[in-house]
C-alpha cells in the first residue's frame, strides 16, 4: 500500500471519528468546555479548535482511545492560548484559576494514548444536564433559556430551533445572540445552581428536553436524513430520567411518560418508502409494548403524585399520548376523551398549537367542518408546515380535493423533513373525491 493510500485511509478514519465524538454525544464535550472555561462563546471557540487540531493530529498519530476527552483537553489549552493573546483575555485568565488548573497551562496536547481527564462527580448525575440547568439561568426570560440550551447544547442548528417555537429563522438568532449578551453583560455564572434553586429552572430544562426530542421524533433538518433521529430522541429520554430521579415530580415523571408512549411507536412510523406513515395507519403491532406499559405505570404514578393538585401540560399531553397508545385499533380510539383532554390542555399553555391539535380531536367527535372553521380561526402559524397539514387533510375528508391540493402544496414548500415531503407527495397525487375507507383519518395528530 502506498503512504498517499494509507494517509487517506487515516484521514477518513480521523474524519468518522471526529463525527462520532460530536454526533454520539450531542452536546457533552461543549458542555465540559463551558463549565470549565465559564464563557459559551469562548468554548465554542474552543471546540471548533479542538476539531480543526484532531484534523490535523489523528491522521498521523491516529485516533486517540477517548476522542471525547481529547477534544476537551485541547479545547481548554487552546482556549487558554486564545485567552493570552488579548489583553481582555489576560484579565480573564487572571480569574479563571480553575480553566488554568484543569488546562495546565503549558503547549503541550495528548497523545493518542494518554488518558483523557475523568468528568468530575456531578449532583445531577450527568455533565451535559448539569450544564442545561447553568443555562436554564431565571435571569433569562423563558424563550431565551430554551433557545440557548437547544442551541449551544442539544446539537440544534438555529433554523431547527426557529422551527421548534414557530418563528422566523432570523428572529431566533437574535434571540440566542441576546440571551449570550445578557450572560456576559451580567455575569451570569455558568455553574449548576445549589439545590435549592433547582425548582425554578426546572422548567425551562423540561422544556429543552422535549422540544430536543421533537427533533429527534420529526426531523426539521436535512431533507435526506429520513423521518427521525434516534440520537436525538434517545438522548432526551435517558436526560428525562436523570432529572427524574434527580427532582421527582409530578411534571417530570409525565415527561418521561410522554416521551416514551411516542418512542414506542419509533419502528411504525415509516413506510418502507421512507414516507410516514400517519397514526391511523401504523401497524400497532410493532409498537414496543414495553415502552408502552412503561409510560403506563410512569403516568399514574404522576396522576398519584399530583393528588388534589389540576394536571400540569407534561400529564396532559402524556394523557393524550396514553390514549393513542393504548388503542388496539384506531377505532377504538376515545376521540372524547382526548378532546376533552385537548380543553383541559389549553387552558393551561394556550399554544396555537395545540389550539391546532384540539382541532384535529374534534374533527373526530363532531366532525371535519366545524373543526376547519377553528383551524382557520387560528393566527401565527402561517409559516408552520403542519398547520396547512391539517387543513388540506380536513379539506380532503370534506370532498373540496382542489383546495386540498393547494394546502398540501403549501405544507409541501415548508417542509423539510424527507420522510414528510414524501407522505406529502403522495397524498398530492392521491387528490380527489375522498373515500369512505379514508374518511376519519386525522392524519396529522401523530
């Protein structure tokens, strides 16, 4: 074999391991970087340094044994670096004793066999949500917090994330600009807060933990990448866990239900095509009757935690989930119930959409005209793909075929996901008179 052949075989496996390290663990090598280092900007920094060094490195001295903490010991040293060459920097230094310590201080960088530096005990039981509840800081309005932990730890691009709340791409990055703004301007520590400030950040991190597995749930990213990214959503849910068992409440437990009645539905949402396949339509044979039974026993042990006290938006929505998920067949759905839930549901976080859900669940109990006439009641969700969805699908169930293949088409120009624009595709084709055999299908409460 000749050195030209081996070198590049090298560098690709520098390259895929590179990849593995930052996509295996979303979010955990920043997450020791910022902690350390105190600055998201600078750690930031400080791993696309680290990235561009093992580029370098691994093809010629190969890949280290825990690429992870080789990107953490040369992010710190070179952030240091970065730190000396500025005076704004040397003054940081000067009160960055512990980055110092961990860093060394000197040049030098592991070698491929050298022990990486073990993560220090965390009260959370995990760096990464460690690091989600310094974000989570009460300084930050709630938006703010979630968009910067999403952003900065949960392997979200900013265009995911303006998906995720329903906003213009441009307004969510100057969300997130503002929100590090404000930590720098303020002084806002990057340190997990003491135990009796946990409560109140908890929120916010609940809320980075779902909509982090929403993503993973439906893709918004690369049209190419299939429906789902298990990463994503297998990430969240062993992070649910952890601050379950960290803050037992009522909330969290139903998270972990919620997130686990839709991830047991993970093997029947995709055609062999790669289309999705809509809820009415899956094989429940293939849901994971485990995970199911699971979220079961999790729910009640809420609704028993709650007591007297009205259910939260986490043991509604689990709630709703239960009851799709603990139907034989979709027509044994209690489409009753679940609107019922839907009302119980926006009177506590009156989101448009889950106004746009309870629609859904309506047209299933009093039919699809008057739950048209409350979808198209709704405001600010002009730009979201499954608002338009859903009108085409009730527009479809009423006969008006042409208006349906204009609705399609727009959720088709504002969809990403590859697994949904295929579904689209085929139900653009399939436009015309409805059938009785599809009629009752609300396609889109997945």
């Amino acid at each position: 074999m000749s050195d030209d052949i081996f070198l590049a075989g090298r560098a690709g496996a520098a390259h895929e391991a590179l990849d593995r390290a930052l996509r295996d663990e979303p979010g955990r090598v920043l997450s020791v970087l910022a902690r350390s280092l105190g600055d998201l900007d600078l750690a930031e920094e400080a791993l696309q340094d680290a990235a561009a060094a093992a580029l370098d490195r691994w093809p010629v001295d190969g890949v280290p044994a825990n690429p992870g903490g080789w990107l953490v010991t040369v992010g710190r040293r070179r952030a240091i670096d970065r730190l000396r060459r500025t005076a704004v920097g040397r003054r940081k230094e000067a009160t960055s004793a512990a980055a110092l310590a961990r860093a060394g201080g000197g040049p030098h960088e592991p070698g491929p066999g050298e022990p990486s530096e073990p993560p220090e005990d965390e009260p959370l039981g995990d760096e990464r949500l460690a690091l989600m509840f310094a974000c989570c800081h009460p300084a930050l309005a709630l938006p703010s917090r979630v968009a910067l932990t999403l952003r900065t730890l949960g392997g979200l691009s900013t265009a995911e994330i303006a998906r995720a709340f329903v906003v213009a791409e441009p307004a969510m990055k100057q969300r997130i600009t503002r929100a590090k703004q404000k930590i720098r301007t303020a002084a806002i520590p990057l340190q997990v807060p003491p135990p009796d400030q946990l409560d109140e950040r908890l929120p916010g991190v609940l809320a980075v933990l779902y909509l982090g597995f929403n993503e993973g749930y439906a893709a918004t990213g690369d049209p190419g990448r299939g429906l789902t990214r298990p990463d994503l959503s297998e990430e969240a849910i062993r992070l649910a866990r952890l601050v379950d068992a960290a803050l037992p409440t009522p909330e969290t437990r139903a998270l972990v239900a919620l997130m686990l009645f839709h991830h047991a539905r993970a093997a029947a949402r995709e055609a062999a095509d790669g289309a999705l396949v809509p809820l009415g339509e899956q094989d429940r044979t293939r849901w994971d009757a485990s995970l199911i039974e699971e979220a079961n026993h999790l729910l009640a042990d809420a609704a028993a935690a709650a007591a007297d006290d009205p259910p939260g938006p986490y043991q509604l929505q689990a709630a709703i989930a239960s009851v799709h998920a603990n139907a034989a067949r979709p027509e044994d759905t209690r489409w009753d119930d679940i609107a019922r839930l839907y009302d119980g549901l926006v009177v506590v976080a009156p989101t448009p959409v889950f106004r746009l859900n309870r629609a859904v669940a309506y047209s299933m109990t009093v039919g699809p005209e008057p739950a048209l006439a409350q979808v198209d009641a709704l405001s600010g969700l002009e730009a979201f793909h499954l608002f338009h969805a859903t009108r085409a699908d009730l527009l479809r169930r009423l006969g008006r075929s042409a208006e349906a293949e204009a609705a399609y088409l727009t959720a088709l120009a504002l969809t990403t996901n590859g697994a949904e624009r295929r579904h689209l595709h085929r139900r653009i084709a399939e436009c015309g008179p409805v059938r009785p055999e599809s009629d009752g299908t609300a396609e889109y409460l997945t």
